[in-house]
C-alpha cells in the first residue's frame, strides 16, 4: 500500500533535476503517445534480453577498440575497419554489438538441444554464450594465414553427417577445419584442422575469449601434464587428440598470446583477472606436407543440460521419417536440406528459433516452425512440443511466452488444430483442456463493441515485435479467428460439442469485427490496402496482415485488398530481392520475404519466382539465413546468426511448390520454377502429410510429355486434385487416377 501512496514521479523527477538528468517521467510519457493505450509498455522479457544484450556490448565497448592488434572474430574485423563497407561509426553508440555480420551454422547432433556455433570463417563456440577456438597458420617465411582477416573463405556443410568444413587460402598456405557432432556415451564436438605450408611454419589451434556476439571470459587456463589438455575456467576441457609440441598462455596485461608467437617463454597456463586469457597450441608443419590435427571438447557441463532419456541418434537416422525432395537445381536441393537439418536440429528438445541468441521458447516462433515440423511428417516429435505448450499456460488460458503480446493463444490453437487436420487424431484430454481454456481467455480479452476502430478486436500490444509501437494489430485477431476455425472439429471430435460451438460462433464475431474495422477504418489510411491496425497507414509493419492469405487463408485467393497490400509491399518494401523490414530488423527479412512468395504464389502471380530465386541466393554457403540482412555487408544484421523460422518458411515454400492445400483441393506442383520443368530431371517429394492421408509426387520425362503422378494413401474420399505446373493449363486428376501426361509443346 505505501508504495501506492508515494509520490514516486515527483521524487524521481526531483532526483533526475538534481543531478542534471533528463526528466525520466516526462521522457516516457512522450513515449508512450506514439502507441495506443495498453496494458504493458514491453514485455519484461524483450526489457531484460536487451539489457543483457547490451551489457554485453558495454564489455566489447571497453575490450576491442583499446585492443585492435589482437586477433578478432570476423565481425568485428570486418565492422571496425574503416576500409570496410561494414565500417561502423562508433562514437554515440551506446555499446558496440554485431550489426554487419550476424552470421553463424549450429553444428551437433539432432536429438539434443546444444548447439556449437561456426562462423562464416571457421571460429568455433563449443558450448552456449561461451569461449571459443580458432586456428591460423604461421608460414616459416613470414606470411600468416588468418582467417578472420580473409576477404574470401569456403564453407560447405555436408547434410549427411553435418559436418561444417571451412577452408581458407592465402600466398602458398592453406587451412581447412571441420567441425563435427559426435556421440559415444557423451556427446562431443570434434574438430579436426588440415594444414598446409609450402614454406612450413606452423600450425596453431587458440583459445579465444570471445565468441559471435563478443567478449566471453576466459578467467583461466591450465595446461595439463603432457600437453594433452586446457582445462578451461576450472570446469571446461579441450583435449588434444593430436599433441602439440608445445603450448603458450597469456594475461590481458600482457596481450594476445598471438604476439607470442611462435615461439617464446611465456607461460603454459595463466590466470586473468580480466577475463581475457588467450592460450595456443602449436604445431610445426614441413615445407609443402600436409598436416592434420585433431581435438574434442565433451559438451555434457553442465550436466543438467542433457536428458537422462537421451539415447544418440545419427543425422540419417532423423532424416529418414522425413519428407524428400528432389529438385533439379543443385542449389535449391541444397539449401532444402540444409533448411530439413535445422527444423530437425532446432526441434531436439525444446522448439527454438535460434541456436544461440534465440535459443529462447516463444510461442510464435515455436508454433509456426511447428507447423513446418507437422509438415515434414515428423508426428511424434510435434506431438512432444504440443505437450509441452500447457505447462506454460496461464491458470486464466493465456499461453504466455511474453506479457502483452496477444497472438500466441490464437497461433497454438491454429498448432493444435494442425496436428488434428494432418494426422487425424483424437486430440488427448490434456490438450483439450488448455485449448478449451484458451479459446475461454479469447472471448474474455476482447475490447468492448463501441464506435472505435478497435471495437471487438483484442487489446493494443507489442505483438510480433517488428510492427511497431503498441497497438491493435490485426496480425492477433487473424491468428484467434484461424485458430478457433480450425479447433471447432478437434473439439467435437474430443466430445466438447459446446466448445467446439464457441469456436465457431467466436470465430464468426471476430471476423466481422475485423471487417468492420478494415472496411470504416483501415482502408482508407491504407487506400484499398490494409495497414497493420486501424490506426496506421500503410507501412512495412503491415506485413502481419499477410498471415490472414497464407497461412490461415481467411480470404479466397486472390482477395483484391490482399493483393494491394502485397503490391505496397513490392513498390516500397522491396530491397535486393527481398522484403525490407523498417521496424525494428531494419533490413531483408527472408521469413517474411517468402510469406509474401506464399501470397504471390497462392493467387496466381507469377512474381514468386523472383522472390524465391532472390530468397536461395541470400542463403548462406552452408544453407542458412540470419533473422534479418544487412542490405550492403549481406551478413546478419538483428538476431539469430541461423533462424529457424525462415528454415521453416523455405521448406514449407518447397512443400507448397509440390503439394498445396487450398480450401477443400490440393494443387500440386504450381511452386515448380519453369526451368526444373526444362531442364528434363525428374521431380519428387513426400510423403506429405494432408488433411486428406499423405501424399507422394513425382513427375518425369517422356519425349514430348511430362508426366506427373500422384500417390495418396488416402483417409475416405480423395479430394478434388489439380495439376497446375507454371506454363501450363490447369488440368483436374480424373477421379482414380493417378497420373496424367502434359504435353511439352503446349508450355507457355
């Protein structure tokens, strides 16, 4: 109660004036007029991740510019070189964090849910947030081969195994290293380096204390007996598989151990009390021979972290129960099971977007790669995460991942409802349950029916985090209409007849609120289009609107005010191929990129295959996307360096170019780029999971004919099925058929 009776604003403003501060007071009152009222000005969860982002940045703000002769991760060489396109000014900001080149692969194994990080030039983060390793060459002659310092460097991740190899050159010097998930009883990271010299020199194999967002302690390091191991911090270890002939440390006070190098008197361990130890293991190399090392670091610390049901599994193994595609452009081939491995990788335990900055559990996030998981035919996987989402409901229905963001009962719903429509199933009580609730806390929520642009609709909120300031997006309302649309059956199904009534009945009353709210409202800030709320033009923040076509088609296909909006976003939100986010990514977002090819693609506008060439071509060398691109430096620009959700949008792309659901018919193969169709290589994919069995795809050559087979173990009667590949009339399956021959002559 006293805390409700002091005068708190006064004494916080008297204190800030006292002091020569801004008013906080008056600051955020400012703030707060550039959003609708609403109950929460943030969610907590986005407060306290940025400021540990940011407490970061502080330490790097101290650690690197005061230290440039030291061996940097490839970001930071690239971002504090004035020569460098990715060249950041310094002065005002608040801390210095990787803006240009937010770019890294997770490497491990598909059952468990650690992630090693590798970045674009080979440096290795073994285990969460922590230190890393890194290797260079020193040549007799002088030349040093470093890697974060290389303009050019080739990585290639072999899908099979996911093994990452990186491999750089440099005047008669080359090193390659290969980075590998490996289990025996524990897991491991293996990583292997092959050198090469043709003056000889040296190989050598360093501990950094740094990682891809920057400074990561390093407090100690001892040099075990025989140069056989660091123990790292007291608690870590790297064992040398292959022994080195010597090992170096050093402090912060004296420097990087690399201007020890390569031979001197400093120390074998050392201790900092900085933070900033740097230790190296070196090799001598002969003259034009290769050289192979070899060294592991066990990944079970703590121990918490992995299961006590865990049983290793290998890559193939988990590939095996999912959807194949065969596509005739290498590339594309490529980045789809690249895009398979991650949604694999990504869904091991808990459904992250991110193997390190995101390696945190959204509901948004988690139930649209859910969906793309469902997709891929892994059932009992998505199954796991669906028991998981009530635990984190609220005892009053909210599925809450972070206060004030009102989508996520709507986007679990729409989660639990796929689950019943592909597979078919009773849904378990448990389920129902908390869907009950849910859809309970969703009639609850809504703002009172009065004269405003928000009547009926939910609250204002932070939503998506990429719209903008708090308000009534429509990207919530579309995802509670969806959702309760397709739970009404799985809960008549459950013997929830009265539920499954309100779903309807709910679902039918959000929707004609919404239109109210578009069509007295929005359209007319939107101009036939529509914004991201009743209260805002048109901008990039209206890319929510788009989950209304795909994927919840709330409207038939080819909706004119859909369309307007998506020709908005191509006129002004289109930048090197991609759609450019303003709000808060500030730059090419691919997930939102390829629900635009979606659209596109579902009302027929060949433009898609732009968007999807352009999307593949952003595509790292090792099949990955950062959250959002840098449009000049091409690297990552704003959170995860490997983001599930545009894996999970690319391999729901390449479903849907093969097998797409639309209403009560699938079309099959209207995704298919004109020049796979050329190129004479046959074509496939499945099994796909369909509300109507799974299905299997493929499609060859016969001299002047393609013919395209379709294959259903079918659950009742088959629905209607139209072959509509690009350049071709529309042609419906005969009912009992299974294939039918186009003519290649008559492509257009």
């Amino acid at each position: 109660m006293l805390w409700k009776w002091l005068p708190w604003n006064y004494l916080i403003r008297r204190a800030a004036r006292s002091y020569g501060f801004a008013d906080p007071a008056t600051t955020l009152a400012r703030v707060r007029n550039f959003a609708q009222p609403s109950e929460f000005e943030m969610p907590l969860e986005i407060v306290r991740h940025a400021v540990l982002f940011h407490s970061r940045g502080l330490i790097n703000t101290r650690a690197i510019q005061h230290n440039l002769d030291w061996i940097w991760p490839y970001w930071i060489e690239r971002q504090f070189n004035p020569r460098d396109p990715s060249f950041l000014p310094r002065a005002f900001h608040f801390s210095h964090i990787n803006l240009t080149h937010r770019n890294w692969t997770a490497v491990g194994l598909p059952d468990l849910g650690l992630y090693s990080l590798v970045d674009p030039r080979g440096l290795v983060t073994p285990m969460h947030d922590g230190w890393s390793i890194d290797a260079w060459i020193l040549g007799a002659d002088g030349q040093r081969l470093i890697p974060s310092r290389r303009d050019q460097a080739k990585q290639q991740l072999a899908v099979q195994n996911h093994c990452l190899k990186t491999r750089t050159e440099k005047d008669g010097m080359r090193l390659q290293g290969e980075a590998l998930g490996r289990a025996e009883q524990t897991p491991w990271l293996e990583l292997d380096y092959h050198a090469y010299s043709q003056s000889g020199g040296w190989l050598v194999i360093s501990l950094r204390p740094y990682n891809p967002e920057g400074i990561s302690f390093i407090d100690s390091v001892e040099t075990r007996p025989d140069n056989r191991s660091w123990l790292v911090n007291n608690q870590d270890e790297v064992r040398f598989k292959t022994r080195p002939e010597y090992c170096l440390a050093s402090n912060y006070h004296d420097g990087d151990v690399y201007h020890e190098l390569p031979v001197s008197e400093a120390s074998e361990s050392v201790k900092c009390r900085v933070g900033m130890a740097t230790a190296a293991a070196v090799f001598p190399l002969k003259p034009g021979e290769e050289f192979h090392a070899s060294i592991e670091v066990p990944l079970a610390r703590p121990a918490k972290e992995i299961h006590p049901q865990w049983k290793p599994t290998t890559w193939e193994a988990a590939r095996r129960p999912c959807a194949q595609a065969r596509i005739p452009d290498k590339r594309f081939q490529f980045v789809y099971d690249a895009s398979v491995n991650s949604l694999i990788h990504l869904s091991a335990e808990k459904i992250y977007p991110g193997p390190y900055t995101y390696r945190r559990f959204w509901f948004r996030d988690a139930a649209i790669m859910l969906g793309a998981v469902m997709a891929l035919g892994l059932k009992d996987r998505a199954a796991k995460h669906l028991s998981y989402f009530p635990t984190k409901q609220r005892a009053d229905g909210y599925f809450e991942s972070q206060e004030g963001e009102w989508d996520s009962n709507g986007e679990v719903l729409w989660a639990y409802g796929r689950y019943h429509q592909l597979f078919a199933e009773k849904l378990p009580n448990e389920w129902l349950n908390a869907m009950e609730k849910a859809v309970r806390w969703l009639g609850d929520k809504r703002m009172p029916k009065d004269d405003s642009g928000h009547a009926g609709l939910l609250p204002a909120g932070f939503s998506a985090e990429h719209f903008g300031p708090n308000d009534h997006y429509y990207w919530d309302d579309y995802w509670a209409i969806g959702g309760m649309q397709l739970t009404a059956d799985a809960f008549a199904e459950g013997g929830k007849a009265e539920t499954a009534r309100l779903c309807r009945s709910l679902a039918e009353d959000y929707s004609a609120c919404v239109e109210r709210s578009i069509q007295n409202f929005a359209l007319r800030k939107g101009r036939g289009a529509i914004p991201a709320s009743p209260y805002r033009r048109m901008d990039s923040g209206a890319i929510g609107v788009l989950v209304a076509d795909y994927p919840l088609q709330l409207y038939p296909a080819g909706d004119e005010r859909i369309a307007k909006t998506v020709d908005f976003f191509l006129k002004k939100c289109w930048v090197e191929g991609g759609f450019f986010q303003d709000m808060t990514h500030s730059g090419m977002n691919i997930y939102l990129t390829l629900d635009i090819a979606q659209t596109l693609l579902r009302h027929g506008d060949n433009r898609w295959q732009d968007v999807v060439r352009a999307v593949v071509d952003m595509a790292s060398a090792t099949g990955q996307w950062p959250e959002a691109i840098h449009p000049h430096t091409k690297g990552g620009c704003i959170g995860d360096g490997q983001h599930g959700w545009a894996s999970a949008e690319f391999f729901m792309w390449v479903r849907n170019a093969f097998v797409r659901e639309e209403g009560e018919r699938l079309v099959i193969g209207s995704g298919l780029l004109p020049e796979w169709i050329e190129s004479g290589e046959p074509m496939s994919f499945g099994p796909a999971p369909t509300p109507w069995g799974e299905v299997r795809v493929a499609m060859r050559h016969l001299e002047d004919e393609l013919e395209v087979q379709v294959l259903g173990e079918w659950r009742g009667q088959r629905p209607e099925i139209e072959i509509a590949l690009p350049g071709f009339s529309p042609e419906r399956l005969p009912e009992g058929a299974e294939r039918v021959t186009l003519s290649l002559q008559t492509i257009s």
